[in-house]
C-alpha cells in the first residue's frame, strides 16, 4: 500500500512540474511576441514588393514602342519597376520599360533603339533589348560596349511578330522574358549586377504633405507634342495612379487592365532634331541639372534632378539637397520637352 501512495505522490510531483513548465513556457513565448495587444504567431519581417532588394540579378530594359496604331496592343508593361517616357522624332515618345526578376510572358511592342536612351541603360547597369537601331544608337552601342539583343539579328529565335495583330508589320515585335533569358545565356552577358538601385525605396509609406513646397497632385497632364499628351488620375481607393494617352485610359492588351503608376517623377530638359537626320532623330541635353516634381499619393513636391554623366545615375533631391524616397511600387519617369504644358491639380 505505501509503494502504491509514494508513486502517485511522484505522478502527482511530475504533473506539477510539468505543468510550471509549460506555464512558464508560454509566458516567455508571450514576452517575445506579444506586440500592440496582439500575440503574433509568427514575427516577419517587412519587405519590398516592388524589387528584392537583396538581389544581385542584372535589370533588363525593353524599347516599347509607342505609336498610336500600337499602342492599343501594349503588353507586359506593369510589371517593369521602372518605365522611361521620351520624346522621338515626329512628336511620337518611346517607353524604356525596366524589368527585375520578372516571368513576364509577353512585352511588347519592341521597337528600336535611339542613343539618349542608352544614358538610362547605363545608370541602371541594364541588358538593352530593341528591334533596330538609328545609325548613331547602333554606333554608341558598340563604342559604350553596351550588352544588347536585337531584334533585326534575332527573329524568330528572342522575338517574335505577332501576325494576329491588325496593325503593321513593324508594329508587331514581341518578345518575353524567358527568350531574353535564353538570349542571355546563348551570348554570354553577364547577369548580376554590383550597381545600387536607382532609386530609394521606402517600405513605410512616405508622406509628402508635410514637405516644402508641396501641392495637391491629383490630376497630372504631361505635354509631349501635339501628338502624344500623358495624363494620371489619382484612385485615393487604392492609391495609384490611373494611366491615360491622349484621354484614353492606358490598358495593358492581355490583361485588359489599365496601367497604374505608384510613383512619378516629371522634369524637363532640352530636346533638338539632329544635324543633316533627313528622319527628324533627336538628340537630348539630359546631362547636368534641372527642375522637376516627384508624386505620389496625392501629393507632388519639388525636387532637383542632377545627372553628372550619360553613365552616372540620375540623383532626385528636395530642395533641401536630402536624396528623395519613394513609395514602394512602380514608377514612371517622364522626361518631357523643356517647354511643354505640365499641369498638377487637385
């Protein structure tokens, strides 16, 4: 009888202990994850949506072009974290649109290659993709050893026409980002990159109310010609900005969606026809320092662009020199004709 009362006086010693510990147990779990009243069950760390910060893989920059028998047909263009808009010759612009660890399917349609272009390449340390090339784009592309693919030497092997399309033939090159990854592999470029993003993300939202100079921005109205003016419509809802051409929302042709910008950051600078370009090429003065807007959410303010170099990155800074930060998600750079109708208003 005693041996039976000493083994559940242990059972009972056990139980207890047990019991401490599993107390005990729990009340360090809360300490380390207890946070703004809520027991989190897992702690994760914020990061980035628009780019992993943390890779090393090469930008990859298409030629898109812009012409506005093509332009209904534009595919592929919400997944580039960046996209340049620049004036061309007849009054027409061009998109660079900047890709990152992308799958995307189709992009298009690729057009050819100007030289000011290439500046932008440059500064993104970017594997350039275009179909064609003006005389002095094809020049400065071998001279600056700029990693390329071309669609003039590689149809039907990296691009495609896409024949369905009622549109022009010239207007109807295609590519996606698994043939430009072959394309890489087959030539030898390199893929990864030491260069830093251009741009400074915020994974917090950043609020331009409170800054100098700062304005209501929730309709934006950038004037490239008389042919091409780009406009932005605030969605406070789900704080984009709503993409139009010429007052036609911008729609990306297999989605069926309308492009959206995160981010813009307008500025101006000077644009002049080449000597003896019996096409009317341009030619930009991009290079030293100007004035321009970065807005989001709402809200533009003032900042001053500085590019050093057509290789050195372009620096976006306030007024008080401090290098800006920008909302994570995409974002378009518009580099208008110094000149044009810029209009922000509420």
């Amino acid at each position: 009888m005693a041996k039976r009362k000493n083994k559940k006086k242990k059972f009972i010693g056990f139980l207890i202990l047990g019991i401490f510990l599993l107390v005990g147990s729990y009340l360090v779990y809360i300490n380390f994850n207890f946070e703004d009243g809520v027991i989190n069950n897992k702690k994760e760390e914020k990061k980035l949506q628009i780019v992993d910060e943390n890779s090393d893989t090469r930008p990859i920059a298409v030629m898109i072009n812009n012409h506005d028998s093509a332009r209904p047909y534009h595919t592929g263009l919400q997944d580039a974290y960046l996209v340049y808009e620049i004036i061309v010759e007849g009054g027409y612009t061009r998109y660079m649109a900047v890709y990152k660890d992308k799958d995307t399917e189709k992009i298009g349609s690729v057009r050819s290659a100007r030289p000011y272009f290439l500046d932008y390449v440059l500064e993104n340390d970017a594997l350039y993709v275009h179909w064609g090339w003006s005389e002095q784009a094809e020049d400065d592309i071998a001279r600056l050893g700029i990693n390329n693919i071309n669609g003039l030497s590689y149809e039907n092997v990296y691009f495609y026409r896409d024949n369905n399309l009622p549109i022009n033939y010239e207007h109807r090159g295609f590519t996606s980002m698994e043939l430009i990854n072959k394309g890489i592999d087959d030539l030898g470029y390199r893929k990864t990159t030491s260069k830093d993003l251009l741009l400074n993300y915020s994974i917090d939202d950043v609020d331009l109310s409170t800054l100098d100079g700062v304005i209501k921005a929730n309709n934006i109205d950038i004037t490239y010609s008389g042919l091409v003016t780009t406009s932005y419509k605030y969605d406070a809802d789900n704080k984009v900005y709503l993409r139009y051409v010429n007052d036609v929302a911008h729609t990306d042709y297999g989605t069926k969606k309308q492009y959206t910008t995160k981010n813009i950051i307008v500025y101006q600078v000077s644009n002049y026809m080449l000597t003896g370009d019996v096409k009317g090429r341009q030619a930009l003065d991009n290079v030293g320092t100007t004035s321009g807007y970065y807005i989001s959410n709402g809200y533009a303010v003032p900042i001053v662009v500085t590019k050093n170099s057509r290789s050195g990155q372009t620096k976006y800074s306030l007024q008080d020199g401090s290098e800006i930060n920008v909302n994570d998600g995409n974002t378009f750079i518009q580099i208008q004709p110094k000149g044009k109708d810029l209009k922000i208003s509420e």
